[in-house]
C-alpha cells in the first residue's frame, strides 16, 4: 500500500471526527475537581472546583442583592460570592442564602481572586446544595 497525502488526509479526517464525537459524548460525564479550600491558590484562578464545608456566616451586599457566604471546611475559609442573577435561580427552586447558615453543603463554584483574597463564585442555583 502506498502512502500518499490523500491518504494521510483521509486518516487525520477520520482520527479528527473521532475525537470530536468523543469529546461531544464524554463532555456531560466531566466533573470539577474537589479540593480542599486550604489547595486553593492563585494557580486555580478561572477553574471550577468542588468545595465541602459548613456555612459560618451569610452576608447581604450593602450595595446590591448578592450575598457573600462563608464556607469552612477544617483546612480553611474562603468566601462564596453569589451574584444576583444566581440567587434568582436560588430563590426559585426554594433556597435562600439564609437557608444554609450552619448546614454542610457542597458547593460548585469558580475560583476568583478579589483584593488579595481567594474567592469561588456559584455559577447557578443547583450549584450549592446541604448534604449530611
């Protein structure tokens, strides 16, 4: 068989849509990383992750209808930012921040940094869910 540049052609057509159609399956069965808020730095900056702690403290934006909630974990605390276009989402399959004062949730969320500190936005309202 004789190798020719329709032929390499030919190959890299049928490698490249086989990754593709992989990618399309496999993309729904990807999840965050769970980490520890203590592995949390600057390197993870615009990455989703995973975090499991108790809610110790629930804050209302003075200047807008977000929330600031403070998540503990053992190994540390960091901030959860929930903007007002999340908590609509929140509010509308029965939480409200003030739901998970003193509860164990998972939260899914992207890490940002905010003056010098590390912080994890929710992304939508089944992004923060208690567990036991």
């Amino acid at each position: 068989m004789e190798i020719n540049d329709q032929l390499i052609f030919k190959i890299a057509l049928i490698t490249s849509l086989i990754g593709i159609v992989g990618l399309i399956i496999f993309s729904g069965f990807i999840e965050p990383k769970e980490v520890k808020i203590s592995e949390i730095d600057r390197s993870m900056i615009e990455e989703e992750v995973v975090v499991t702690g108790i809610i110790e403290n629930v804050d209302k934006s003075s200047s807008s209808n977000s929330y600031f909630l403070k998540i503990n974990d053992g190994t540390g605390k960091i901030t959860l930012m929930i903007f007002e276009s999340t908590l609509v989402e929140l509010e509308e399959s029965g939480n409200h921040p003030n739901t998970f004062l003193d509860k164990k949730v998972k939260v899914v969320g992207t890490v940002t940094e905010y003056k010098s500190s590390m912080e994890l936005i929710v992304s939508n309202g089944n992004s923060i869910k208690i567990t036991n």
